[in-house]
C-alpha cells in the first residue's frame, strides 16, 4: 500500500462532510428548501453534461431548462411530470451538433432523479430520504476504502479503470448493512434489504455510466466544482442511479416494505 493511493483521501473527506452537512440539513428541512436543492443540483448537472459532449452548446441555458422543467414536475400533478422530464431532451437535439442520444438519456434520468428524491421526501418523510442517501455513501465509501484495500480483480477496466471487484462487493454488503439498520428502526420488513442492495447495485451502474460518458468526451472530471471529488455529477452519479430505480420498483414493491403507507 503506497501513500500515493489515499493522497486525496483528506480532501475528498472535508469536501464530502461539507456536502453531506447542507444535504442533511436540507432534507431535514423539506419542503421549498429541498426543491430548490434537487432543482439546483440537477441544472448543474445538466451543465456538466453539455459541457463533456459539446463545447459549442450553451450549457447554461439547458441546465437552466432542466432546472424549470424539474420545478415545473414538483409543483404541477403527476400527469405533467413525463413530459416536462423529456422536454428538455429534445431542447438539446435543437443546440446540440453531436452526442445527442448521449445528452437526451442523461437528461430525463437528471431530471426524473430529482423529481423521486423530492417524492421520497415529499411522501415518505425525512427518514427514507436519509435512507437513500446513506445507501449510495455507504456503497461509495466502502468501494473506494476496501477496494484500494484489497484490490484484485478490475470490473470494467477500458470504463473505469479504477474500480475492482471487491471494492463493489464491499459496497453492497456496507448498503445491507445500512438498509437492515433502517429497517430495524423504522419498523420496516426484512425486504428492506434486498431492496438496499438493488439501489446499491443502480448507484454504481449510475457511476460506471457517468464514467463512460466521461471516457466517451476524454475528460478526467465532469467539471472542477467540488475539489476531491470533481463535479456535481461525478459525486451524484450514485444517487442518480438509485433515485431512478426506486421510482420504478416502489410501485411494484409496496415501498416503504413492511408499513402501511
């Protein structure tokens, strides 16, 4: 083990406190505050992902639309959510000159991320949106410290060269460990655990596709926003994964398991 290998890990830790210090208070808050967050978090995003594909497309204006459009599905009924997500997929194909499937997919699961965490939090309360957060930081945290720890195996070395095998493991038995701690506090049911893993699973699918986009555009971080850690993206890639899952499997699970809703 070389020092080399956790020359970062100080900064990446006192950036990643910071971050996780105005996450908590804001989805302690709820409500307008938590809007805002998932509103400004998934415009600069989106700023991020023009920025990678295209150089020449104004940034600023589709993170701005994504931006409205995200507000525009938080306030309005459920029917108006599909389309406001999608609509600024195709405001990309206009300014766009390439990459543009690229920028249209990562556009509605930008979008459509923001718009379930604000639902957890909305319908669910405090405590699963606290859950989910701490399911990706867990499978993050336990990836990078016992993944340099023990090394081994690559998962996908031509995407991202830096994760192995037992550093994903490790995360989803850190996310069983968390989800079973929730749900023994929340009163919830067992199936709180496979679930925990499912969305820890579609947090590092959510990293490894962030990864190739980045491969895909030959750059090293989404942009220089968070020292450490590089750009809202790459340090949001896991939540936009397993955000966008629990949307589609809580219908089908009964979420939260095991309580009445």
């Amino acid at each position: 083990m070389t020092t080399s290998r956790w020359n970062d890990l100080g900064e990446r830790i006192g950036v990643g406190a910071i971050i996780a210090a105005v996450g908590l208070l804001c989805v302690w808050l709820g409500g307008p505050i938590f809007m805002v967050l998932t509103v400004a978090i998934s415009g600069v995003m989106v700023w991020e992902l023009v920025r990678m594909l295209d150089v020449n497309a104004p940034a600023v204006w589709l993170g701005v639309m994504a931006g409205l459009a995200l507000t525009a599905a938080e306030l309005l009924p459920p029917a108006y959510a599909l389309p406001l997500c999608i609509a600024p997929a195709f405001a990309g194909a206009l300014w766009l000159d390439k990459r543009r499937v690229t920028f249209a997919l990562f556009t509605v699961l930008i979008i459509l991320a923001g718009l379930g965490l604000y639902i957890l939090r909305t319908e669910y309360g405090f405590i699963w949106m606290l859950w989910l957060a701490v399911v990706v930081i867990v499978t993050d945290v336990f990836g990078y410290i016992f993944g340099r720890m023990i090394g081994g195996p690559k998962m996908w070395p031509r995407v991202s060269p830096n994760k192995t095998w037992s550093g994903t493991i490790a995360g989803w038995i850190g996310a069983a460990i968390a989800g079973g701690a929730f749900g023994i506090a929340a009163g919830a049911g067992p199936e709180i655990i496979p679930i925990s893993i499912t969305l820890s699973m579609a947090g590092q699918i959510g990293d490894i596709a962030e990864s190739a986009v980045k491969r895909r555009a030959g750059v090293k971080d989404s942009s220089s926003l968070l020292p450490g850690h590089g750009g809202l993206f790459d340090r949001f890639d896991g939540m936009l994964g397993a955000s966008v899952t629990l949307l589609l499997i809580s219908p089908v699970v009964g979420f939260p398991p095991g309580l009445a809703v």
